[in-house]
C-alpha cells in the first residue's frame, strides 16, 4: 500500500513499450516492471505493449481497475519522446479509460 497517502485514491501504474514479435523482448519489460513494483509502494503495476504484443494498454488498464485502481498513471518506456509518446500512448490510454 502506498504510504501516506490519501486511501480513497488508488494508483495503477501502467508501464508501456512498443511491443515486439519477439518474446524475449517482450520478457525484458515484465522482468523490469517486477522491479519497479518492488522498488516502489505501488501495489498496482501492469506491464503493456503499445503494439504487436500483448497485454496491450486496453487490458492493462482493465488489470489496474479489477485490481481496485481508481486513478491510472501511464508511464511510456522509450529511450526518448516522439509519436508513440506523444500521440499514439495518450490516445490509446484514453481510449481504454
């Protein structure tokens, strides 16, 4: 449970990549949000693939809710910003919400 702060608001943290065909890429974004969720006092944290994987934002943002979140923080993990941070993750997370 996340420390002091306001228990009526629940935080899901959504933790997103592009996504790969490749299962052992997808693997290295599991193995690192397992330590995020560890390192940190969220006790809501889904890995999601922006695309060609899954769990896809869609189904990481319905994770975070049946697990109780009530706020969903999604946070892109890319070297550095562009389209896909700037465009595509916002509108499929809205889309999801």
């Amino acid at each position: 449970m996340q420390q002091g702060k306001d228990t009526s608001r629940i935080t899901g943290v959504i933790i997103v990549d592009h996504g790969s065909r490749r299962s052992e890429s997808n693997a290295m974004l599991e193995a690192f949000v397992e330590h995020f969720a560890e390192a940190t006092d969220y006790d809501i944290v889904e890995p999601a693939h922006m695309e060609l994987a899954e769990p896809s934002i869609a189904t990481a943002f319905d994770r975070c809710v049946k697990r109780g979140a009530n706020r969903v923080v999604v946070i892109p993990y890319f070297l550095l910003p562009g389209k896909h941070w700037e465009e595509d993750i916002p509108s499929l997370t809205a889309s999801a919400a």
